[in-house]
C-alpha cells in the first residue's frame, strides 16, 4: 500500500495496517482539512469498512466500473449492483459505511469533516448541511469532474496551491449543499461586495484598532482577499470612501532615491499615486500632495 501524504483521520486503518500488494492509495489534506484521495485496487479485496466513527461526510465518486459492488450503512444495506463510471454516493462516517467489493476499482473520495462543513455555512450566513441525499450510485458528472481535477495534485501534494484547495472545497460545498442538502445559492456571490462575515470581521478589526496599529493589508488577509479587491468590497458593501497614506518611509525613499539620480523622481511620484487611486482609494494622505497638486496646475 502506497501513500503521498498522512491524513491524520484513521483512513489507512480501513484497509488495514500491513502492505498490501493489490492496493495503491494516495492522499493528501487540503489547506481547507478536506481530505482527499485516490484509492486504486488490481484484485479482490473484499470488505472495506470505517475504522472508527468520524464527525465526517465521505464522499466516493467511481473512477472506473466496479461490477458486483455491495455497500451497506449502520448495518442495512442501501446498494447492490455494479458502480459505473462517474457514480457516487455520500457517507456519514459515524454510522459505520462499509462497502464489498469482489472485482478490481478505482475510486476518488473526499473526506470532509463536519466542522468544516460548519465553518463554511457560518461565514456564509446559511444553515448547516445536516444531510445529504446523495444515495450510492447516483451519477454525477460535476463530482466526476472535480475528483478528476484534483487528481494531479496527489502526484505533487506539497506543491498544490492553496487558492486552488479553497476554490475547489468551496466549489464542492455548493454543489453538495445545493444539490442534495436543500440549500439556496447565496445572492451576494458575483454582487462584488464583501460576504457578511467578512464585513463583519473587518468592522470589528477596525472596531478594535480605532488608535491605529492595523492596515489594509491585514484586514484585507483577515477577509482572505487580496488588498485591491478588499478595498473595492468593502466600499461596495459600506458605502463608506477608502482612504490610503503614503507617508513617511515610502515619501523618504522615492526623495533619497530621486537625489541620486538612480529614479525619475516626479514620474514615480505620479506612478505610485496613481496605482494606489486605481486600486480603490477615494483619499490618499501623502507629504507628495502639495508637490503633486502643482504638477496638475
């Protein structure tokens, strides 16, 4: 049995702790503690089960056709026939999944635990997904398609972009949550303001810091945003004008670096201006005002 990376969740333990020589598995955790992985059998292994009860949903999604499957829940079997390609179905671990399987597979599965599931709806303003109706054997092309996209990051787990990790667990949420947990699109998706929970943790930021002591950058990274897109949210979402300063250290460089000639010292003046008014500041208090007001004169 072959791993690229520990999950930390008990998954090995359901095939067992030796080798063995039928079975390939790779894994790795997303910067979101969703779990995924790639479970590859050439021969007949027979039963698959929990290790121990998790506060997680498992999601599998068939990679390849698996006639003569069996998948029984909390003792009852729910499915029996042939998993085709593009097939999945939806497990709570706490109720004690266990699956039979006579021939060769090739499975993708998500592992997502319920606090993250928790996590995404509370900064969302939704309501939790408590279940999924995503019996075993539905086939779903959409979950097809993000196991498959996730796939070449189990070849290189230490280098996967965490952006890509956040986009695509989000991604997965709404389509579970949508599809099979009877929950609503959230209207402020595209609307270019900032999603009520990071509103509310950039006034409290602000709130907190009335004396001074914290910068758009952080509050931009508190909301998971770039600077750029923060500003123009947050003036979106609050009505309230984006000021910026360009003061004291950033003055005193472009002025040393202009004296010795090693810069065009007005141009970089208009530049910096100029891109901080781009991205989203209605006032810049800057010691270049009076110089750069008699440039527009």
């Amino acid at each position: 049995m072959r791993s690229t990376a520990s999950s930390g969740s008990g998954i090995f333990r359901r095939f067992g702790e030796k080798w063995n020589p039928i079975l390939d598995m790779r894994t790795r955790k997303t910067a979101s503690s969703v779990i995924f992985s790639r479970v590859q059998c050439e021969g007949v292994l027979g039963e698959i089960a929990g290790a121990a009860p998790e506060r997680t949903i498992q999601v599998a999604i068939q990679l390849r056709h698996s006639p003569a499957a069996e998948v029984c829940v909390s003792g009852k079997r729910v499915f029996s026939g042939d998993l085709l390609v593009g097939s999945a179905g939806a497990f709570d671990l706490e109720c004690g999944p266990k699956a039979y399987l006579t021939n060769s597979f090739d499975s993708a599965e998500f592992h997502i635990p319920r606090a993250t599931l928790d996590d995404i709806a509370a900064r969302h303003e939704t309501s939790r997904v408590v279940d999924l109706s995503l019996t075993c054997g539905t086939y779903d092309p959409v979950l097809e398609g993000l196991a498959r996209t996730m796939l070449p990051t189990l070849e290189h787990p230490y280098d996967a972009n965490p952006l890509f990790d956040d986009a695509l667990v989000l991604t997965l949420y709404w389509h579970l949550a949508v599809t099979y947990g009877n929950q609503r699109l959230m209207r402020q998706f595209g609307t270019g303001k900032l999603a009520p929970w990071q509103e509310r943790r950039a006034r409290e930021l602000i709130d907190a810091h009335l004396a001074g002591g914290i910068s758009i950058d952080m509050l931009a990274a508190a909301c998971g945003l770039s600077p750029s897109h923060f500003k123009r949210a947050f003036k979106e979402s609050t009505g309230m004008p984006v000021a910026a300063y360009n003061v004291s250290g950033e003055y005193s460089m472009v002025k040393a670096a202009a004296e010795r000639g090693w810069i065009d010292g007005p141009r970089v003046m208009n530049e910096i201006l100029t891109s901080i008014k781009r991205a989203g500041a209605d006032l810049i208090i800057t010691y270049h005002a009076l110089e750069f007001a008699a440039s527009r004169r």
